[in-house]
C-alpha cells in the first residue's frame, strides 16, 4: 500500500496546479493502492468519495500548493477512517479492571496478554493478573505461565479440567484478595467461528461485566480480520480491537477497514513476539507510515503558515529548471531563519526526504552567519555561475568574507550537493524536466 501511494504522492508533490483531472487520476491510484492492500471495498469507495469531493473543492484549487493539500487531505481521511484519536484502556474506577482476550486460534491472544500486563506494569503502573482460561488448546495454559514467568508476573491457572467460566470466577476473587488491579483474561480460539465458543465467552461476561473485551486479531489475514471483527462483534460484543502481527503486514488492508467498518477502535498493535512489542495505535501516526511520510506533513504545515507562497512557488521553479543560484540561495536562508532549522525545512522540500546524499547538505545554523558572509562577498558572476571560483577568488572571498578558504570551500560543495539533488528530484517528481509536468 505504502509503495503505491507513495509513487501517487511523488506524482503531484509540488505540482503548481491541479485538475480536476489529475485529482481524478489520483483518486484512481489511491482506490487501486486500497484494493491491492486488501481494504473492505465499501470502505475503499466511501474514503475515495469523501477525498474526492474535498480535493476538488475550493480549498485545493485555491492553494498554491495544491498537491501537497490533496495529499494532507488523504492523511486527514486516513487518519478520520481509522478512528481519528487515539483510544485509550478504560480503567474501573472500582478494580479489578477486567479484560477479555477474544480472539481465533492463533491470533495472538496468549501473547498479547503477556504483552499488554507488560504495558500495564510499566506504563499505567498497574498490578496486573494474567488468567489461564484456555483450556483446549494443549500447552495453552503452560503457554501463559512461561510467560508471566519471563515478565515475573503473577498467572492464575486451575489447569485444563475446570470449566473456563469457573476459572474466571475464581481469578477474578484471587485479585481481590491479592490487591491486583487488572485483570486480564485468556480465552480460548477455535480455527472457525462456532456457537459454543460464543456461549463460553459470553458466560465469562457475565460473571461481571468486563470494562474492555479486546479482539485479537492477525493483521496478515486482511480482509477475513475484518470478518471475523464483525461476527465476534455481534456474538459477544467487543470494546476493541487488537491488531498483532502488523511486523509482517505491509498492506495494511486490516488496520484500514476495521474500525469503519466495526465502529470499534483499534486499542494497540503487535509488532513483534517479544513481550515489548505492544505499541498504542495512533490513527494519525499510522496513516503517516502508510502514506510514507514520517513527520513530513506537519512540517508542511509548518511551513504552509510560515511562508510567503509566492516565494516557494518561485523557487520550486527554479528547481525544476536547475536555475537555482547563490542569490536564490541567501534568499532562502534569510527566509528560512525565520523559520526554524534548517536541515528540517531542507527535509520538507519534496523528495528532499528520500535523497541520499541529504545527510551532505545539513548546516549547522550557528554557520549560517558565515555562509552569508561568504556568499556577499561574492561577484554578482561569482553567484550565478559558481564554477568560475578557482583558487584566487577563493582566497580573495574567503578574506572579504572574514572566513577561511576551507569554509569558503566548504559551501561550494554543499551548494554543488544541493544541486546534484535538485537535478535528481526532477527527474523524480515530473519524469523527465519541466516541460513534462504531465503525470
Ligand atoms: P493465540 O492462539 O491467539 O493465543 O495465539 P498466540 O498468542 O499463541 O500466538 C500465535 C503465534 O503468533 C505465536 O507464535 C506468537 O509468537 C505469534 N505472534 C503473536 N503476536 C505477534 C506479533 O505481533 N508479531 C509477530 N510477528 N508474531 C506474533
Ligand atoms: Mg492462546
């Protein structure tokens, strides 16, 4: 999903303007990017409609920049589609609080329980008991006992010849009796969806009303996690939504469509086997790695407030063009220092983030002083056409500049750098130069 979109993204970047047709063009990239992730497709065709109408609203064709406001609207509804906020654990305010692991067979149930007392000990504070209420699957409850083992947490076990439901009432007095304020129940998966299962974990829930019922489920399995979300929903009722296994996901299908399509947020996400390979899910975060942006897009806003747009439109042309000269440049920096660092701003320019040799051109701010020295003290021939700069210009720069010829040096590497890269991103941004700006 994330290749796919990206190489949408990369299309329209710093395009200057937008058509009605290159939103179309888009919207069709992304719903084919959706169903190849394996999204639910009434979802795929709801989300392409909402970014439809908004992208070919005002709002974009309006903007100076309205690539990057299509791709902001993308995350937004990304973001929106998975829940918007983050949802946090409901806690009782009369403990125990009672958790119910849900799930199919080899979902991660059993591991996610170790996991998430693990979260809870150590995040929330919290004295967690894990319970063993497995009883069908071999080894299961040995399973969960290794596992507090490791983690040093306290088990509750009866092993394998008490009915699950009298495991749970049992457990659920040890932690009063004990002081142990979570409580987190292990249930036993079946390989399909069946009725006694059900009643079992209904009968579970009506020993006291648990505050969180928790679905595990494997983000590998994409769509069919969406299923089974929904039929466990239905049968027994869930708070949330676990998605483990997301290490190994790339499609990211699952994490996509569940909550549209269970209204049930998705609480955390497994990241690995290890018992610390839990993480809270962050809609937003997660429609950040799909789309392959890291914090790019806040940086964008950033940067949409700060900016004269004039300005950034003009010197997006000269990248394009490879015009761009050490006027352009001191121009930049004047108007970057009012901005904040600078090798941050560098990352925002788009595909600056994907290059190479961006480590290269990353300046120090305290220099940036010094550049600007070095650079007034150039000829107006000097600025335009750098290569002219052999040695006795250097020095004579380097002493008007109150710098030394190393430094002098120094720039006119990073500025051949920057522009090597330049020549590189429009060569990915738009095909081949400027002429061709089609996509
Ligand atoms: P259960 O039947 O639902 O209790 O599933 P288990 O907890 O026994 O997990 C089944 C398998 O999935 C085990 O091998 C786990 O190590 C593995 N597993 C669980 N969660 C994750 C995860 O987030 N990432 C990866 N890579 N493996 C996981
Ligand atoms: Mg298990």
């Amino acid at each position: 999903l994330a290749e796919r979109l990206q190489g949408t993204i990369q299309k329209i970047t710093g395009k200057g303007k937008v058509t009605e047709q290159d939103v179309k063009e888009m919207m069709r990239e992304v719903r084919m990017a959706l169903i190849e992730a394996d999204v639910n497709l009434k979802v795929v065709k709801e989300f392409v409609k909402k970014v439809s109408e908004r992208a070919v609203g005002s709002e974009v064709m309006k903007s100076l920049t309205p690539g990057q406001q299509v791709i902001k609207i993308v995350q937004d509804e990304l973001t929106e589609l998975m829940g918007g906020e983050q949802s946090p654990i409901k806690f009782n305010s009369r403990p125990p609080t009672v958790i119910m692991m849900v799930g199919l067979q080899g979902a991660g149930k059993t591991t996610t329980t170790g996991k998430l007392a693990n979260v809870l000990r150590k995040k929330y504070n919290r004295k967690p008991l894990l319970v063993a209420a497995d009883v069908y699957r071999p080894a299961a409850v040995q399973q969960l006992e290794t596992l507090g083992k490791q983690l040093a947490l306290p088990v509750f076990s009866l092993g394998t010849d008490i009915s699950p439901v009298e495991i749970a009432r049992q457990a659920l007095a040890h932690a009063k009796e004990e002081h142990l304020d979570v409580v987190i129940i292990d249930t036993a998966g079946r390989l399909h969806i069946d009725e006694a299962l059900m009643q079992e974990l209904k009968d579970i829930r009506a020993l006291k009303e648990p505050d969180e019922v928790f679905l595990v489920v494997d983000a590998m399995t994409g769509q069919d996690a969406v299923n089974v979300a929904e039929s466990f929903n239905e049968a027994v009722g869930i708070t949330g939504v676990v998605l483990t296994k997301l290490d190994g996901d790339t499609r990211g299908g699952a994490a996509l469509s569940i909550r549209a399509v269970t209204q049930k947020p998705i609480k955390f996400v497994g990241m690995g086997e290890k018992m610390d390979a839990l993480e809270s899910f962050h809609p937003e975060r997660m429609a950040s790695r799909i789309l392959g942006m890291g914090d790019v897009l806040s940086l964008i806003e950033k940067a949409q407030a700060n900016v004269d747009m004039e300005k950034a439109k003009e010197l997006e042309e000269k990248f394009l063009t490879q015009s761009f000269t050490f006027d352009d440049f001191i121009e930049q920096i004047q108007a970057l220092k009012k901005m904040g660092p600078l090798d941050e701003l560098l990352k925002m320019i788009p595909g600056m983030n994907k290059m190479k040799g961006m480590d290269n051109v990353k300046v120090d701010e305290k220099q940036m002083g010094r550049i600007e020295a070095i650079i007034y003290s150039m000829t107006p021939a000097e600025k335009t056409n750098p290569e002219i700069i052999n040695s006795s210009r250097k020095k004579r720069i380097a002493q008007g500049s109150g710098t030394s010829i190393q430094e002098v040096n120094r720039l006119l590497k990073q500025f051949e750098d920057m522009k090597k890269m330049m020549k590189q991103m429009t060569g990915m941004s738009s095909g081949k130069g400027k002429k061709k700006m089609k996509l």
